[in-house]
C-alpha cells in the first residue's frame, strides 16, 4: 500500500523559485547588478501612484532620488541585498524573497534600514 503526500502548492512554487535562484547564481546570474539597472529599476518602482505619493511628499524627483540612492544601496548592503533590491523595485518579488530568505540576520537587518538611509540622505536634494 502506496501512501502519497500532496505538498501544498505554495511550497512547491517556492521551492521553485529557490531552485531557480540558487541555478542563476550558479551560472553567474548572482553577480551584483550595475549601478545603471539600480537606477532603471528605481525609475520604473517609481511609477507606482504609492512611488509618485512619497516623491512628492520629499520634494524629490524620482531620478535624483535613484540616482543619489544608488550609490548607499551599494556601500550598505552585501551582493545579495542589493541584487534582491533591484528585483524588488522591478517588481519580482518572489524571486527577491527566495534570496533574502538566504540572508543572515545582519544582512537582512541592511535591507530594511537602507530604505531609511535613501530617503533621510536623499530626500531634500
């Protein structure tokens, strides 16, 4: 007698998502992204009305804040951090989780505070 265990879709979708993760790291996909793609994914985060709503309340515009951002992303936070910020800001999230999910504690602590460094330090220019 044959007993069979479905797994919930979720968990099968997400051990996907980390299979794929951990095959583009393999084959160099996991290489830090350029300060340029920073920029273009923070541009295009930046058309979301939530995006538009907090750039008007800073009084910046979205490429100054992207561009002033870039270079504290990078200084704050580890290869991984900074790469699942960029899938994030372009909007995949799932595979900005499965690599955060990896991260030390530390590591995950800088990619919730470099938000605040971005805005406190590029805010008002």
């Amino acid at each position: 007698m044959k007993i069979m265990i479905k797994q919930p879709t979720h968990v099968s979708c997400l051990v996907a998502v980390m299979v794929a993760g951990a095959l583009l790291t393999a084959c160099g996909g996991g290489s830090r992204p350029s300060g340029a793609e920073f920029v273009a994914a923070c541009l295009q985060e930046g058309q979301s009305a939530a995006s538009q709503l907090l750039d008007k309340e800073l009084g910046v515009t979205r490429k100054v804040f992207c561009e002033c951002g870039e270079p504290i992303a990078r200084s704050s936070l580890s290869a991984d951090g900074y790469r699942a910020m960029v899938l994030d800001m372009q909007g995949k999230g799932e595979e900005a989780r499965a690599i955060t999910s990896t991260m030390n504690e530390a590591e995950q602590t800088a990619s919730i505070e470099v938000l605040g460094k971005m805005i406190e330090q590029c805010g008002a220019k």
